[in-house]
C-alpha cells in the first residue's frame, strides 16, 4: 500500500470512528431531551406552548442534521471502499 494512501485511508478510518461517536452521542442527548419534554405536559397556557413549538423546532432540527451526518458517514463508507479497492488494483 502507498505510504500517503495509507495515511488518508487511516484519517478517514479515523473520521468515520468519529462521525459514529458523534451520532451516538446526538441520539443520547436527543433521548435526554425528549425525557425532558415529556415531562412538558403539565405545562399550560401561552408560555408553555411557545416552548413546546420551539422544542419540537429543536427536534426538527436535531433530526435533520443526524440524517445529514448519516448520509455524510455514507458516503465516507463508500469513498474508503473505493479506495481500498484502488489501492488493491495498484
């Protein structure tokens, strides 16, 4: 294997580890948070629906950028197989 692809193939080895962490973490907090809102319920009038509304917009958010981050570790996936099957060819 060439020195400098294994040196990239590593820093994105690395960077997929990362990506994986990272998302657990997202979706440990998310589970947090949501516990949290639940207890939201008790919650009457003006205030707390203005709460709830941005709540469930940090939600809306949260989810889209996991999606965005899965998709990205994805395609991470992909461009490392592509490179470990190059690197075989060569």
């Amino acid at each position: 294997m060439n020195g400098q692809i294994r040196v990239e193939l590593e820093e994105l080895l690395l960077a997929e580890k990362e990506l994986t962490w990272l998302l657990a973490q997202l979706r440990t907090d998310e589970q947090a948070a949501r516990v949290l809102y639940g207890r939201l319920h008790e919650w009457r009038g003006h205030s707390a629906n203005v709460i709830r509304d941005q709540i469930e917009a940090f939600f809306a958010g949260l989810a889209n950028r996991i999606r965005i981050l899965e998709q990205q570790k994805a395609e991470l996936i992909q461009y490392v197989e592509l490179m470990k099957r190059t690197d075989a060819v060569h």
